[in-house]
C-alpha cells in the first residue's frame, strides 16, 4: 500500500544534520509516510547516516552525480508515492510532532486546496530564534479559496520551502520545479498552485528553518544578487503569462502591475538602502535574456520607465509647499 505522505529530503554536504532532521520526521504522531533521502552525490557520509536509520520508511536514493538541487527536488517528487509531498531540506527540521498529521488533516478536510503550510522559527548556530519575519502570514489559521493569497504571494514570496506539503495530483498538473529558476523556482510553485487552487495556512510555527553560511539562501542572496533578481522578474512574467492563458485579464493586470512593482524595486532599492539593486544595464540584460520575445521586452521596459519616471516626479515635488487659495490668486 502507498504511504500517505511522501516527504523528500534533499541533502548536498548535509550528513551531519541529516539526524536531526530525518528523526524529527520519525517521531511524528501521524505514521503513514515514507521518507525519500536524495543524495545528490555528496562527497561526505551521507550514505553511511542514511542507512543509520532503521525503519524501512526511510529510503536512500543516491545520485550518480551532482544533478544540482532543482533537478533534485524533481527527481525526489518523480520518484514520490504519496498523495501529498512534502520538500523538507536537509538542514531544516520539524519542530511539532504534530505537524504532518495536522497538514493532512486539513488537506483531506478541504480537497480544494493545493498546498498547506506554517510559520517557520529560526535556527541560528543551533539556537532557537524568534518567527521567520516574511513566514509571517499572521496570528490565525486560513484557507484562502479565492484569489485573495495569489494576489499576496505575488507581491513578495512569504512561504519557507520546507513548511509546505503540496497535493501531488496539483504538482503535477502545473509541472515541475523550473530548471532555469535556481533562486526563485519555489515562488514559482507556489504562485501557480495558489492561482489554480486553493491555499491553506497554519499560524502554529511548526518547522524550525536553519540559517547558516552554507544554506542555499545564504548563498544566492551574498554572491548572485543579478540572478536572484532575474529570478524574480522571470517569476512574474511566467505567473503574468499564465494569467493571460487562462483567460483572467483580471489577475494579469495584478501581476503585471506587480512585475512593474518589482523590476522599480530592484532598480531603486539601493538607493534607500534596502537591499541588493540591479542597474539599468543589468536590467536590460535580464530582459534581453530571460524575455525571449521582444515585443515582451518593450512592453515590459515601457510600462517600468514610465511608472519609474512618474515616480521621480512625485518625488522631485514632494516637499513644495501646497497652493492655497490666495497663491491661486496671486496668479
């Protein structure tokens, strides 16, 4: 009989973590799961901490070579036999071992819902913090069955990877992790299961999400910031695309507005000190190479320089002082 729940764990340079986040699995209340240990042909002992476990629903796949994490992830979710995957890295753990029988219970109470997931605690050198600031979707439980997430998640993802269990069946219409996405194909996922189905939400922080120099997000966000940006522009577009496909003019003016939102962002964030910013230059070249088509391109570039331009000009008067009625007048 098929587990329930096929929950992937992708490991690269990871063995010795690799315990504390396999057992925090094995000791959920909810049993009826099996455990996909991807090894994505890590050069430390990782086979030999995979076969440590001794329950027969965990299973070790090794990787012949480095397939890079995205093709990973797909590997493991091919290879799943559950109803519901779940993509929980290596260097992640689950902090209740309540949590995966909640998820399925509210995916089996709700067969509308595409994916579910929760607030994420932070790990800093093995010490608890406080809640991941942007896992933060507030104090109570949800299920969004309109458009009302999609039109959040748009604007900034808000979701750790590893706090979410998604329905197969969804996973499969919409496709796999995008290979060509490296930073940003998880907001991808989840932009286009929350456009297509339904989204559940648990505030109860159940994943404690590990930061550390050698975490993938450490690593993208100090040494590739023009691919985390074209990352997300390409993000936008697709969704913005796909709004288009399905005939909802609606939801791709929101996404087009929030692909414009971006891409001024990106241009002007450095200016106001927030964060990484791309120049005008390294903004054409993400259009020139993520945007196949050119009249995308000049569609794309036009609606962002004229926003940016209005902008500037809002800006540039901001601090004049308002005409009255005696300097209308005066005139």
């Amino acid at each position: 009989m098929d587990p329930a729940v096929s929950i992937i764990v992708p490991c690269y340079k990871l063995a010795h973590l690799l315990p504390q986040c396999v057992d925090s699995i094995l000791k959920q209340d909810y049993k009826n799961f099996e455990v996909l240990i991807m090894d994505n042909c890590s050069p430390d002992n990782t086979p030999e901490i995979a076969a440590s476990f001794n329950d027969p629903r965990v299973k070790h796949i090794r990787n012949e070579t480095n397939l890079g994490h995205v093709r990973n992830f797909n590997k493991g979710i091919a290879l799943a036999r559950g109803k519901y995957v779940w993509v929980i890295s290596a260097d992640d753990l689950l902090r209740s071992p309540s949590a995966l029988g909640r998820y399925v219970d509210v995916m089996e109470r709700n067969p509308n819902v595409g994916f579910v997931f929760c607030r994420a605690v932070e790990l800093h050198g093995g010490r608890e913090g406080g809640i991941h600031s942007w896992s933060n979707c507030g104090e109570s439980d949800c299920i969004w069955d309109d458009m009302t997430f999609f039109l959040r998640i748009i604007e900034a993802d808000c979701i750790v990877m590893s706090s979410v269990m998604m329905r197969k069946e969804c996973v499969d219409r919409i496709g796999a992790f995008p290979l060509d996405l490296s930073y940003s194909c998880d907001w991808y996922m989840w932009s286009m299961l929350a456009m297509h189905h339904g989204v559940a939400y648990l505030a109860e922080p159940m994943i404690f999400v590990r930061f550390h120099e050698d975490s993938l997000t450490s690593q993208y966000s100090r040494e590739y910031a023009r691919i985390c940006a074209g990352d997300e522009l390409s993000v936008l577009w697709r969704v913005t695309h796909e709004a288009e496909l399905s005939q909802k003019p609606s939801l791709y003016d929101a996404c087009h507005a929030a692909l414009v939102r971006r891409a001024k962002w990106l241009l002007m964030a450095g200016l106001f000190g927030k964060g990484n910013r791309i120049s005008a230059t390294e903004f054409e070249e993400i259009l020139n190479r993520r945007f196949q088509d050119l009249n995308d391109r000049q569609k794309v570039r036009v609606s962002v320089y004229t926003s940016l331009t209005e902008d500037v000009e809002k800006l540039r008067y901001a601090d004049d002082p308002a005409i009255g009625l005696a300097d209308e007048h005066a005139q």
